[in-house]
C-alpha cells in the first residue's frame, strides 16, 4: 500500500483527491478544518483477494429407463438344439482360459486452485495506517472459513428417489421401503447353500454353468420376461441342493425348472409340447410332468423368494441410471448367473456389485454415490472384491464355450452392451 511519511499524519485543505474506483472520499470538520481519513475497511480489502475456484460437484440425474428391450427374434438358431449333445464335448473340456493382461489404469491429472494476491495500485494517502498483524490473521481466518464453507455447500445428499412417483400408485412409495427391508430379511431363505454340489454324484459345477447358458439362450428365444430367467435358476439350485440328479436328467431338470417359473411370472407359459421339442425329444412328456411333480414336492411350493431382478430394479433406480448402463448391468448379473461360485452371496449384493461395476466400466472411474450406499446397504469397500470377479466374468464373455449372455448382448435390442470394454484397470486396482 503506497503512502507518505510513516508515522505523520497530516492535515491537508479540502480537495477533490479521489481513491481507486471514483468514491469520494468522506470529510470531517476540525475546528474549521476539513480533514480526510484514508482509512480503508477490511471488507474493500478482502475484495481484491482473488478466491479459488470452488469444488467440483457433478450431479448426473437421469430419469429411469423403461426396462430391457423386446428380445431380437433373428436370434441364433441354437437356441432350440438339444443341450444333450452338448454335455459331452463340453464337460470334457476342462482347460481354463487365460485372463488377458491387465491394463494400466489412466489417472486423470487433478486441477489445483491457487490463491494469488493481485498487487493493488493507490494513489497518495493522506493517513496512512499499516496492516496489522491482527488484520492479516483476520483476512487468513476468512479464507478458511470460506472453505469450509464451500465444502458443506457442496456434500453429496441422498436423492429422493421416490419423489417424482408419489402420484403413481403402482410405485407404493408409502411402504416401497418397508417392502424391500422385507426382501432383505427373507433372501436368505430363498438362496441355496454354496456347497451343495459337494452332495452331487454325477454332476459338477461345470455342467451346471453348461446348463444355465444354455438356458439364456431358450429364454431369449421364447421372448420371456426377465424375472422369469432369474427364478429359473433360483429353482434349478434350491432344486439341486435337496435332490440328487444324474447327469442324463440334468437338463430335464432345467427345463422343468423353466416351466415352473413361467407358470408363476408369464402371462403365457409355454407348452409342454414345445419343452419336448427344443429338447429334441430327449424327454417324453410324462417325464416331464413327473419331474415338475417332484420338483414341486422338493420345493413344498415355494415359489415366492426375492432374486437378484427384485434388487436390481431399486438399486438401478438409487443410481439413477440410463439405458446404456441398464443394460450393461443386466448383463454381467447374467454372467453371475452362470456362475457357480457366485452362489456365496445374497441377491442383494449381487446385483449392487454389477450396477457397481457397470458404472465403473462406462465411467471409467469407481463411481458409487451416496444415494446408492444408503438404498443398498452396502459400501464401495464391501462391493470391491466381487466387481473384481465380475470383471473377470466379463473379460471372457466373448471366448470358451459359454458364450450365451455375450450373444445374447451383441444385438441392437440390448444396445450392444456385449461391445462395452471391461474395466481393467479396476482389478488391477485389487491386485
């Protein structure tokens, strides 16, 4: 700040002497004489101080989407090929595929603000008043507090995603919370054990996986509904874990399982008729009915269980999600599906997992909002070592022999999702 004599006030006339910005300055009388007092106030000083940019804060609030497309009817013909002719060439191959090498994770250069002080030109003052130490503790303490400030101003909040639905009834947004706190409590009665194949004689895991891939490939073909596909395998597990099957009955008890779940979620089930062809008549029609009877007594009717769908419905809704993340997401819980190992966790997590990992993959960063950790109960931290497996699931979708779910995702209807590079660079993150 420029000024006169340090120390020496002085009493000057009268005149029209003007500060920066063409403000008068204020007059006072003194015994007849006029003086001025070029004492400036801590607030005009704290105008020049130029403020740092303010923390980023990206809200990306989509509208949900309308759910999965219409099944592609230019869908491979395989899909009504026996899966008995199958077994044997595949359960033979026992050989694993490699993963492919891991990518390097590109991090984003961060954007730093800087605080600079803009040197300020004066003209002559008449008084001159040096800045004090307490006035620069005051200007410092300021600047701090601005910035905590900004940083409430800018916390993440927990979206209400049921507030644009409290007019659709079909929503039940009075009691939506209660319902899936219900569906919480009770996935644990409708999942089965993850060992279960340890009681098996004459099955494993691999031809389980055989079995459901070839299964997403009939539902696709018969335009099913997606709860139904869910539930199918929900039958077939809580199925397998209670009754011992040979190999030769495997897929009959696919197809029984097929039956059942569309009987409960369809509008029109298909026929028996059509399960003996896509079959190629491997199984009679009596013993298909038998084995629905079984299944049913095994099961003592219950059909009624939460599967991964229910979830993934909410917590598609908590993300606020859009078509393409949609879709990319049913498609690697579909990956889950066929996978035997994934059998370890509820529902619930699962399908989180693979919204979280379908975010990560499209976005290219970890992205888990504050909405969706309160709507799923679950934390990044929590989610981290299964979207490493689905990663995995999704890195060899395209190569082996089960391929069902990338076929099946590689059409317009399901918005290429099958294309959608896996996210590398997030197991590599884990390792």
């Amino acid at each position: 700040m420029a000024s006169t004599d340090e120390n020496k006030p002085t009493l000057i006339k009268p005149s029209n002497v003007q500060v920066k910005g063409g403000a008068e300055m204020a007059t006072r009388k003194l015994v007849g004489v006029e003086t001025r007092s070029n004492r400036r106030v801590l607030g005009a000083i704290n105008q020049n101080l130029v403020g740092g940019h303010g923390y980023p804060c990206v809200v990306n609030k989509r509208g949900l989407s309308d759910g999965n497309g219409i099944c592609d009817k230019n869908f491979p013909d395989r899909a009504h090929r026996p899966i008995t002719r199958k077994f044997a060439a595949q359960i033979a191959s026992s050989q694993q595929h490699s993963s492919e090498e891991n990518k390097k994770p590109k991090v984003a250069a961060e954007s730093f603000s800087v605080w600079e002080d803009v040197e300020e030109n004066e003209t002559a003052n008449d008084e001159p008043v040096p800045m004090s130490l307490e006035q620069t503790e005051r200007v410092t303490n300021d600047k701090d507090q601005m910035e905590v400030e900004m940083e409430d101003i800018f916390e993440e909040a927990v979206i209400d995603i049921d507030g644009d639905d409290s007019k659709n009834p079909l929503a039940a947004v009075e009691y939506v919370g209660d319902l899936f706190a219900n569906y919480r409590k009770m996935e644990v009665y409708g999942c089965a054990s993850p060992n279960y194949m340890a009681q098996q004689v004459d099955i494993n895991e691999r031809m389980r996986s055989i079995l459901i891939d070839w299964l997403i490939e009939v539902h696709h073909k018969f335009e099913l509904r997606e709860e139904t596909l869910f539930l199918t395998v929900n039958l077939i597990d809580r199925f397998l874990e209670k009754q011992g099957i040979v190999r030769k009955k495997l897929q009959l008890v696919g197809l029984v399982a097929m039956l059942l779940a569309c009987k409960y979620e369809e509008i029109h089930a298909p026929l028996v008729e059509d399960l003996v062809l896509i079959s190629d008549k491997a199984y009679t029609r009596k013993e298909i009915l038998e084995m629905e009877r079984m299944m049913l007594n095994t099961l003592q009717f219950n059909m009624s269980v939460p599967t991964a769908y229910v979830f993934m419905q909410r917590y598609l809704k908590a993300a606020q999600c859009d078509r393409k993340l949609e879709l990319l997401s049913f498609m690697l819980v579909e990956l889950c599906l066929v996978e035997y190992e994934m059998l370890k966790f509820p529902p619930s997590f699962i399908a989180a997992a693979a919204i979280y990992t379908a975010q990560t993959t499209l976005y290219g960063v970890q992205q888990w909002s504050k909405t969706c950790e309160v709507h799923t109960s679950y934390s990044e931290d929590q989610l981290l070592d299964c979207s490493k497996s689905i990663v995995g699931y999704h890195k060899k979708a395209a190569t082996g022999k089960l391929t069902g779910v990338h076929r099946k995702y590689s059409i317009s209807k399901f918005g290429y999702a099958a294309k959608c590079e896996p996210a590398h660079f997030l197991v590599q993150t884990q390792q």
